[in-house]
C-alpha cells in the first residue's frame, strides 16, 4: 500500500535530487529516507529511482507517482485544513430533525445561540416526527433528532422502549399536557380539571403516537374517549376546540407555539408528561458542532 509519507519522501527526493538533501529538507537522517523510498519501491513493484553520479533520478513509473503525489498530497493538506476547522468549530454542518412544536418554540433560540457562539458552523432544519425523524437519523440523513416519547401508561407502546437503545439520548424537558375547553365550555373558568371530568366529551386527538397515548390515559380514568376529530396539526386541534367541536389534551410546547383562539387551558390533573429529548448516534455525538449543537438545545430548554 503506497502512504503519504512515502510519497512527500519522493517528491522531496525528486525536487532535490539525491537522499542526503530530502533528508535535510525533511528533518530527518539520509538511512530513513533510503528505507522510505525501498518501502515505497516495494508497494509499487517496480523501481521508482535511479542513481546517477551523485544525483538520483526518476524512472518512468517514479515520474508518473511524483506527478500524481503533487494532487494526493494538495488534496490531504486540504482535507487536514478542513478536518481542523471542523474539529475548531470554524467550519462544519449539522442537520437537526424536529417535530413541528419544537421547531416552533425550542429550536428557533437554540438556532440563534448557535450562530452566535459558532457562526461558521452551517446548521439546516427539516420537521419529522417521530418514529420517521429516528429512522432519518439511523440512515444518515441528520446529525440530530429532536423527538417525544409518552411514558408508558399500561405497558402498551412496543415503541417506548429499545427504540432509542442504541442511541445517545440528551433529555431536553418534561412537556405537560394542558387541556383546552371552548372558552364557554362549563370548566373553562374552573383552571383545573381530571380527564375523568371531559369523559362525556367530543375529543379533537392529534398525530397517532399521540393518540394511541390519549385512549391509554382515558382508559386509565375510566372511560374511552371519543374521538370526532383527528389532525396532526396543532392549530387545527386548536381551532377545532375554539369552534366548540370538543376538547383536546395537547403537549405545552404546543399550545405555546399557536395563540389559541376560542379555546381555554386548563391544568389537567394528574400532570401528564411526553418526554422531549435530543437524540443522536454515538459517533455523531464526538463530533464537536453536534456536540455544540446538543448543548444549545438544552440550554435554551433549561431557560
């Protein structure tokens, strides 16, 4: 196998003309640059040098190694510049996934502080939701998954679980489920309510993970919701209880991503929580703008 050492030994053999000089122009003694080049002769096959009177001079096959190190090594001094303005965040790219309320609400300050610590570190955002947003990351298409999960309430999301197993997981905030009423609805003033207490309810339900979630909790207060409506969405849950079709549980980051109108929060009791965390894939979580990126987003959550 031919290695960039031996090829910088050639071409400073090649420019000076004889082992002595490279190993002058090196900073290293006349033995180890003739070892060097005998080592390069046998990777190659054949002999790359012919000695001259005191100069040595190239065969045919050294010429054409010699022209074709001139590239290899510009492109490896490239790649070394390149990789060091990574490594110093001078340089660099993540792409982060996130589902639609986060992107609303935590990314945007986490997006800022970013470029402001780091402004030639190149950031892109898509939205996904999980499980697609995890799987994006598991096939390479981003550095960073901003996702949910529901705690599970009966032991019944095969997905709760292994999913994230393999993954680095950067718990980013507890997010609350808040209850929203039609503002003349009878428990619009009342601030608080179980879920118990909106089981004769028409239910506006959101994306499907969430809704699987919202039949589990009902269930476990005693009753099955019905669900009228169903929409992924958030503003159109939340207009379609400001139109006083029925009432919805919807995450906090939710309700804060959209001014409702026509609908009232209440505090449902007892608090239910999603999980929102930032995930990434082991090697990913070395690189230093991923890093960097992980810690503005929990720093903007813990604000």
């Amino acid at each position: 196998m031919i290695e960039a050492r031996h090829l910088r030994v050639l071409r400073a053999v090649a420019h000076t003309g004889s082992f002595s000089a490279a190993a002058r122009e090196l900073g290293c003694t006349q033995p180890a640059v003739s070892q060097q080049m005998k080592a390069l002769e046998q990777s190659a096959g054949t002999p790359l040098l012919v000695r001259t009177g005191r100069e040595m001079r190239l065969t045919q096959a050294g010429e054409a190694l010699v022209r074709h190190a001139v590239g290899i090594l510009a492109g490896l001094t490239a790649a070394e510049e390149e990789i060091a303005a990574i490594a110093g965040l001078r340089a660099g790219r993540v792409r982060l996934v996130s589902f639609p309320s986060g992107s609303s609400t935590l990314v945007p300050a986490a997006l800022g502080a970013m470029r402001a610590a780091h402004p030639r570190t190149r950031v892109s955002l898509v939205e996904a939701e999980p499980p697609h947003s995890i799987e994006m990351l598991r096939n390479g298409d981003c550095e960073i998954a901003l996702a949910f999960r529901y705690p599970e309430v009966r032991g019944a999301d095969p997905e709760a679980g292994a999913e994230w197993d393999d993954l680095v997981v950067r718990p980013i905030l507890a997010d609350r489920l808040i209850g929203l009423v039609p503002t003349g609805h009878r428990l619009a003033a009342a601030g608080a309510a179980g879920f118990a207490d909106l089981s004769d309810e028409p239910w506006i339900a959101g994306c499907p993970r969430c809704r699987r979630h919202l039949v589990e909790v009902c269930e476990s207060a005693g009753f099955t919701p019905r669900i009228d409506f169903a929409t992924d969405d958030y503003p159109a849950v939340i207009g379609l209880v400001g139109a006083g079709l029925g009432v919805a549980a919807l995450p906090e980051l939710a309700v804060e991503s959209v001014r409702p109108k026509g609908a009232k929060a209440v505090r449902l009791e007892p608090p239910v929580h999603r999980e929102i965390v930032a995930l990434t894939l082991p090697d990913l979580a070395r690189v230093p703008a991923v890093d960097a990126m992980l810690d503005q987003l929990v720093s903007v959550a813990g604000r």
